[in-house]
C-alpha cells in the first residue's frame, strides 16, 4: 500500500501520483498532514480538527480509499 502524504518538520511530501485524484481527496492529504502539527498522532483530537478543517472528511477519505490511483 502506498502512502498518500508524509509530513517532515518543514516539507510536506506527497505520492506523486496524488496529482490524478480529485481535488477534494488532495485537499484530504495535505489536511491530513497539516493537522499533524498539532496533533502528532490520530487521536479523536486530531480527527475533531481535521473534521472543522475539511467538513467533507468522510467523504474524502472514502473516495480517497475507493480510489485506484494509490
């Protein structure tokens, strides 16, 4: 399984191949990523924070996950 993002102390890092997803699931990874700066971990915290964030999480992610691409 590829990942879609990894996040370093300055640099976002993300599958190249992410560029063929739709805009909404890149949104989702870089969101994602993003709200590991806060919260280094994926406690219910951090998915609150991405949920005010992205309000489309869910369905994001799903398509995200249903998606071929990765």
């Amino acid at each position: 399984m590829y990942k879609q993002g990894v996040i370093d102390i300055i640099l976002l890092f993300v599958n190249k191949r992410l560029i063929e997803a739709p805009k909404n699931c890149i949104e989702y990874v870089v969101y994602h990523e993003f709200c590991h700066f806060v919260h280094p971990n994926h406690s219910k915290q951090f998915y609150n924070l991405l949920q005010v964030m992205l309000p489309d999480l869910r369905e994001s992610k799903q398509l995200l996950e249903n998606s071929v691409i990765l």
